[in-house]
C-alpha cells in the first residue's frame, strides 16, 4: 500500500536560497571587494543613471581603486526593455566584460540579469521569451534545457522595496508583445547584493512610497498565498511589522536613520518570502500588466491594484489577513477573522494613502477596454498567477480590473 497524496494541491515545495546579502551604513562600499571575490576584472556597470545623486560615480570610483575596469551602461530605463538588455549585450561583448555590476533598483538589477543570459546564450541574437515562466507550458519543464547562467552580478541596491538584488527571477518588458516576461534562469539570482540605507535616504520620497508599498506586496502575496509555507510565514510577517512602522517615517524624512535601516532590512526579507519559494499572486499579475501597458513605476502599479485584488482574495484566506492585521498592530484579537480582514484591509488602505498614493482610478491613465481584454489574456498565464490564494478565472480578472477603471 502507498500513500495518498493525491488530495494535496501542492505535494512538494522547493525551497531555494536568497543570493548572499550585505546589510547596512556603508555596505555599498565592499563593491570592489565584491567584485575581486567573483573574479570580476572588468565590470559593465548597468544603472538608470541615477543622475544628481552622484552614486554611480562613487560606484565607479571604488571599483577603479580596486583595479577594476569599468565600462558604464546607462540605457536602462523603470519597467526595463528588451531591447535594452540587447543594447547592455552589446556593448558588454565589445568591451570584453567578464561581470556586471548593477547600480540602482529593480530595472538595473533585473535588465542586468537579462544582459548575463543573453550573453550566456547567443549574445544579442538571443530571444528572452525563450526563456519566460510561463504556465502553460509549465516553466518547470523547460528548465532542464537551459543553460546555467555562470557570469557574476554585484547589484548594488538603492531603493527601499525592489528585492532584485536577492532575487532570482529577471523581470523584461517585452515591448511587441506588451507584456511582462519573468525570466527564471538557473544562476540568474546575483552573486550577491548590497543594502545600504546612506543610498536609499537619497531617493525622492515618492519613490521610497511606490518601492514601500512594493516590499508590502512582496511580504503579503506569499504571506497569503496557495504555497503556504512557514520558511515563508515568518519573514514575511516580520517584514509587514517593520513595514508598517517605518515606512510612514522614512516617506516623511529620509534622514530618520532609524526608519531607513528598518526598511533596508524590510524590503530585504519581504523579497526573500517570495523569492524562497513563496511565490506572488494576482496583485503583481495584475499590475505588471497596467505597468507595461502605460509605463507606469512597478511599486506605484501594484499600490494601485492591491486593494481591488486583496479585497477579492480575501474570502479564501480571512484568517491570513488577521494574522496580517495583527503584525501591523491592530488591535483585532478578539475579532472573528472575517471582521478582522475588514479591519487589516482599512489599515493597508491607510498605509498606502498615508505616504502619499490614493486609489486613482486607471482611467487616469487612459486605460482602456481592449487594455482589459490584453490584461486579462496574458496575467491567466502570468507565473503569478499560480501563488494567487484564491482560484481566478478570465472573468474574475476582467471584474477586477473594470472595477479600478
Ligand atoms: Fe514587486
């Protein structure tokens, strides 16, 4: 006789490690150090530029200290292109890099993972959709097939929600076909990623808003989410604490030291419960999709689109948003966990209209019908998608979305 294990949606979980970290004042100076430990002796430096700030000079500057050469590509742009990661190829292949260093947030790092496999596989002849996470087919088959990508990545990090520094997942716009490609290459995940608060307090405060509420999402969607993991479960309710009571803080003075530390650390673990394997849901499928549509930030789109998808998700897992509730502080305790989720869904709304971002309505950004139908076509196949608590078919998704116009 064997045993059953047919009843259990998800029979087996992977579990996969976080790319090593260094954390904390100063952290963006062992960038060279970084460097030297992977063998990188002449690195392509990939940012958005960052202008005003003067960090990608001070980048560059330590790694010239430590004998590194340093060619800069600064073609990146929010919500990075394919054609981006072609051009970052290019010019990585004619320099004769042999590792990338990436300097900002999520586009840096993620066109930066895009550049190492295209020059991993055919250099700028390669097709990123060859390597999409989809669902159907299934991601998981294709793997096998791929090649490892083995070339180093030292992401330095300067924004207050990203995860892309630890994470191993590449997230490409792929312009014709308006829509998202999550790249998942065997070896992707950066070698290692440095979270300095003295970078992140110099973000604008809009900014440190859209990434804050981003972090939030990276925390709740696996916290909720179908793969229920307690790896998970822990980190992540940790991150919505300190979420929840800095995050105000840091919007309002990028110079409370405190507040900036706690939210380093914060988007650092609320990206490691997704990425060990927790996995997102519907509120980033649904926002990627707004976010290639109209070129809208990544954070910025899923603040707009995570109370519509949690009020939605909420039935299957009300006793998830208590717990939820109750990291954030609440007083909710005696509460049954339906009257809790009321309660946790108010103080996220509060939270998101408190650093500055109400529930604007897409149509503000000249959403339309047809952008529905696209959202609804692709976002089914999106790998977020598979994490989402509660099950969700095209029609659901077309509700949701209509109800944000
Ligand atoms: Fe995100």
């Amino acid at each position: 006789m064997s045993i059953n294990v047919e009843r259990k949606q998800f029979p087996l979980l992977y579990v996969h490690q976080h790319s090593r970290g260094v954390i904390g004042w100063g952290a963006h100076k062992m960038v060279g150090q970084e460097c030297q430990m992977y063998g990188i002796k002449h690195a392509l430096l990939v940012t958005t530029g960052l202008k005003g700030t003067g960090i990608v000079e001070e980048i560059e500057s330590i790694l010239k200290a430590h004998d590194i050469a340093v060619t800069i590509f600064d073609g990146v742009t929010s919500n990075p292109k394919d054609f981006e990661c072609k051009a970052g190829t290019e010019v990585y292949l004619q320099a004769g890099c042999d590792g990338v260093v990436t300097v900002g947030g999520g586009s840096a790092h993620d066109a930066g993972k895009g550049i190492r496999i295209m020059v991993e596989n055919d250099g700028v002849d390669t097709s990123l959709r060859d390597f999409c996470a989809f669902l159907d087919p299934h991601y998981t088959t294709r793997i096998p097939t791929y090649k490892v990508v083995t070339i180093p990545q030292v992401s330095v990090n300067t924004t207050t929600g990203t995860g892309a520094e630890g994470t191993a997942f590449a997230i490409v716009n792929d312009e014709e076909w308006r829509y998202k490609l999550i790249l998942v290459v065997p070896g992707v995940a950066p070698s290692v990623g440095l979270n300095d608060p003295a970078l992140m307090r110099l973000q604008p405060p809009h900014l440190i808003a859209w990434a804050g509420m981003d972090a939030f999402c990276h925390a709740m969607e696996p916290f909720i989410g179908r793969f229920n993991m307690p790896v998970v479960h822990g980190v992540a309710l940790r991150a919505i604490k300190l979420l929840s009571e800095n995050l105000r803080q840091a919007h309002g003075n990028p110079y409370n030291d405190t507040a900036m530390e706690n939210m380093a650390w914060a988007q650092y673990i609320a990206s490691m419960a997704y990425n060990v394997g927790g996995g997102m849901g519907m509120v980033h499928g649904l926002a990627h999709m707004v976010s290639v549509l109209k070129d809208l930030h990544h954070g910025y789109t899923n603040a707009i689109m995570m109370l519509p998808v949690e009020r939605f998700n909420s039935i299957a897992v009300p006793e998830k948003f208590k717990e939820i509730g109750e990291a954030m502080g609440l007083d909710i305790h005696h509460m049954n966990p339906v009257q809790a989720t009321d309660k946790t869904l108010e103080a996220i709304e509060r939270l998101r209209n408190d650093v500055g971002i109400p529930q604007v309505p897409l149509k503000e950004f000249d959403f339309t019908d047809d952008d529905i139908e696209h959202s609804v076509k692709w976002s089914l196949n999106d790998l977020s998608r598979e994490a989402n608590p509660r099950q969700v078919n095209a029609d659901q998704v077309r509700t949701i979305m209509r109800s944000c116009l």
